[in-house]
C-alpha cells in the first residue's frame, strides 16, 4: 500500500508543527493546513510549503489523509464540518485520550495517529524514541497508518482505544503535579481516563 500523496493537516499547534515538519522531511506531501486562526495556519503552511485556509469547508476534495491535530474538544466538531467535502478520505486524529470511535458518525474511514509524545516549540523530537500508537476501522488503513509512521519513527504499535487512554494517562504522570494527584486521586483518575475506581 501506497502512502498518501495528498496529506491535508488540520490544526496548527505544536503537534500539527511537528509531525507536518516530520512527514515534509520525510519525504510525504503535505498539501493543505487548515486552522481556525489565519495567522498560525499562514505560518505552519510557508514552512510547509502548502496552501492554508481559516475555512473548514475549503478542505483539499483530493486529501488521501486528513490529519486532526486539533485540542481533544474539536475533534468531534472539525470532522462534522469536514465530513461532506471529504466523505472517502482517511481521517485519523491525534489524541491519547479520545476513542477513534468518536470519528464514527462523520467518516467510513477514520483512526488514530497518536505519538506518545509531549511537543514543546523549542524542542525537536527525538523522532527515533517517539513511539506512535496507531488504529484504525479498517485493517488496510491500520497497515496504512503503520506505514506512515515508520517513515517517521522507529517504534509503532496498534494500540486501541483503551489501551492507548492507558499509554496516554502514564505519559501525563510525570508532567502533573504531585499535589494534584495525592489531594483528589478518585476525582484526577475519573477525569483523566474511562476507568472508574
């Protein structure tokens, strides 16, 4: 199976910086950034050398694969706009807390493209150490998405919606605060993750 030709990134924070940085590289064609703000999707785009847009419907018809690199509580909203202009394309977002499923109502064809990974600006990731957590509804897109990020990185894993809240809690640890974590345990682990204690 092919990579795609056409990778559209929607989003443009540190991890939409990073994996477009990364996938350029490595020698796959971003195409589009599309971001709420015009400022940062302008920006994100010249380094990438792709069109930009503020507009969610201006959305490439021709994406093989959009890329939601957007915050947790968009994803579900950005692939509803998306939804009509891109209704065959692989759309995979990259979040450690929120089910694939969530993608389910919009798209045939949806999954997770998640690194387990903190992204700072001033920082490039050590791309070989990145281990990124992939899935997906269908099998072809699984072997896809597998593909593409071991174009980008070393260690890949199908990891599915419970597992990978899992990962991503255990990755939080270390960057919360020991405080927050002894005072109210119940009230941090229901919040962080589906599992109830």
């Amino acid at each position: 199976m092919a990579t795609p030709n056409t990778i559209v990134i929607a989003g443009a924070g540190r991890i939409a910086t990073h994996l477009g940085k990364r996938l350029r590289a490595k020698g796959l064609r971003i195409v589009q950034v599309l971001n709420r703000s015009a400022g940062p999707a302008q920006a994100l785009a010249a380094e990438l050398q792709a069109d930009w847009s503020d507009d969610w419907s201006a959305v490439r018809r021709d994406a093989d694969w959009v890329l939601l690199a957007v915050r947790d509580d968009a994803i579900a909203p950005v692939g509803k706009v998306l939804a009509p202009f891109v209704p065959e394309t692989l759309v995979t977002h990259t979040s450690g807390a929120t089910p694939g499923a969530v993608l389910a109502p919009f798209f045939e064809r949806y999954g997770v493209f998640y690194p387990l990974q903190s992204f700072s600006v001033e920082r490039t990731p050590v791309w070989s150490k990145v281990p990124f957590c992939v899935d997906a509804r269908a099998p072809a897109d699984v072997i896809l998405l597998k593909k593409i990020a071991k174009t980008i990185g070393n260690l890949v894993y199908q990891v599915n919606d419970e597992q990978r809240a899992v990962l991503h809690v255990a990755g939080c640890l270390p960057t919360t605060s020991p405080t927050t974590v002894l005072l109210s345990p119940k009230k941090y682990w229901r919040k962080k993750t589906c599992l109830s204690i």
